[in-house]
C-alpha cells in the first residue's frame, strides 16, 4: 500500500511540473475553457462541453480533468473514447487517497461498456492484399468475426483490393445493440483471365440484436449531477485535487469535475 501511496505521489508530482510549464496565457485559456465548458453543460450543449474539456486536458492533464472529458465524451455518444478515458484515469490515479474517485470511474466505465454497441465484420473472400476498414479506420484480419466495440449512429465497412472498393455495406447500431456485418470480395482475376461478366458484389448481409428497452434517465452517466466535482489550483510548480460526489436527492448546480481554476 505504502509503494502505491509512493507511485501515486510522484505521478501527481509529474503532472504539477506538466501543468507548471504551461505558459500564464495558456494557464488563462485553460481557465476560460473550464468556465465555458461548465456553462455549456449546464446549458446541455454537450458537443461545445467536449469541445472545451478537452481543450482544459490538453492543457493541464490532470486526472480531474479527464474526468471532466470522459463525462462530456459519454454525454456526446463516444462511448469507446469515453471508456479508454475511464480505463487510463483508473491506470494513472493510483493511491489509497484517491479510491473514492476511482470507485465514481470504475462505476462510470462499467456504465459505458454497458451501453456500447458491438459489431462482428466477417469478410468473405479476401485475397492476401485485399483490407478491410470501418469508417475510414484499419481492421486488422485478427479483428475479423469479434465483437468490436463501436460507437452509435452511422457505419461503413469496406474491403478494399488496393486503390478499389470491391465490398462494401452501411449501417446503423444503436446503444447496447451487436449487429454482424458480412462482406464478400470478389474473386481474384488471374493475369490473361477474362473479366466476370457481372459487377463485384458491394453489398452485405447485416443482422442485428435489438437494443435493450433498459430505461437510461435514471442512470449514473444520464444526468450530469452525479458527476465528480473537485477542484484544481494551477500555480508555478503544484497542482492540488480534491474530489467529492454529491449523492444528494436535490441536485446543486452543475460545476463540473475540476471546479474552478486559479492562477496566481
């Protein structure tokens, strides 16, 4: 216990000189971002929330602040960028001190895993050049028939057999749902081969696992006061963060994860 009170005293001693080092202009941009980032919640404009918390952490990263990112990025349906924001604060915020957070995280990141959507790409027929990517991105052939966690709203997978699409399926996955997406390339032409008389396929078989009628109003990530609230002091060489939940029946204003900033 001692060795990790230890660790967690020098990753926090780490992040007062990363934070010491910013600049007192970027010190005030931090701030004004924090204060906008909270108005914007309050207000429920989740999208200039993220936008403006993850500028603050960009800044000064600080374990509070990626709180405050992964309660925006969660509210903004980025799930798989909101559950790797839990997973590296669980990683980075170690410490006796700190397990009240990391209960609040730990709780906050099974939430998220929960809601995340799942889609299994099985890719029919690929030859060794041919690759497969989801929304623009890579697979890996390993990633082929798992269920890979992704976010809700619109997809495209496509196998692409060098500069050319030869597959190709769009869909839809909604929150807790697991979809299978099925592609099938064409068959390699060998050299002096003639052409198939018919088009390469570029449509796929999709199925999908409804969602769950789970009701999500009265969930830990569904209303924003049950978000950590703690509080941060930037100075020339310290960076001091305490942390509270409030568990109470009538909510407070909302003041977001970090408080507020001073500088001196």
């Amino acid at each position: 216990m001692a060795c990790i009170a230890v660790v967690a005293v020098a990753a926090l001693r780490a992040r007062a000189q990363d934070a010491s080092s910013v600049s007192p202009n970027e010190r005030a941009l931090a701030r004004q971002e924090l204060d906008a980032g909270i108005a914007a919640a309050r207000a429920g404009r989740w999208e200039d929330a993220h936008r403006s918390f993850a500028r603050v952490y960009a800044l000064v990263p600080t374990p509070s602040a990626l709180l405050n990112l992964a309660g925006a990025q969660a509210r903004t349906a980025r799930l798989v960028a909101a559950a790797e924001s839990y997973r590296r604060f669980l990683r980075e915020a170690l410490g006796p001190e700190l397990e009240s957070q990391r209960a609040a995280a730990r709780a906050a990141l099974a939430e998220t895993q929960a809601r995340t959507p799942h889609v299994r790409i099985r890719a029919e027929g690929l030859g060794p050049e041919d690759a497969v990517d989801v929304d623009g991105e890579p697979l890996s052939r390993a990633s082929l028939g798992a269920p890979l966690p992704i976010d809700p709203g619109a997809h495209t997978a496509r196998i692409r057999r060098g500069a050319v699409e030869v597959a190709h399926a769009e869909w839809s996955s909604a929150e807790r749902d697991t979809r299978e997406v099925r592609l099938r390339a064409p068959e390699e032409r060998s050299p002096g081969r003639p052409p198939q008389s018919r088009a390469p396929a570029r449509s796929a078989a999709i199925t999908a696992t409804p969602a769950r009628d789970d009701d999500t109003e009265g969930s830990l990530l569904a209303s924003p006061w049950l978000w950590i609230v703690t509080g941060v002091v930037i100075a020339a060489g310290a960076v001091s963060v305490g942390i509270a939940i409030d568990a109470g029946d009538a909510p407070e204003p909302y003041s977001g994860n970090l408080g507020r900033m001073e500088v001196e």
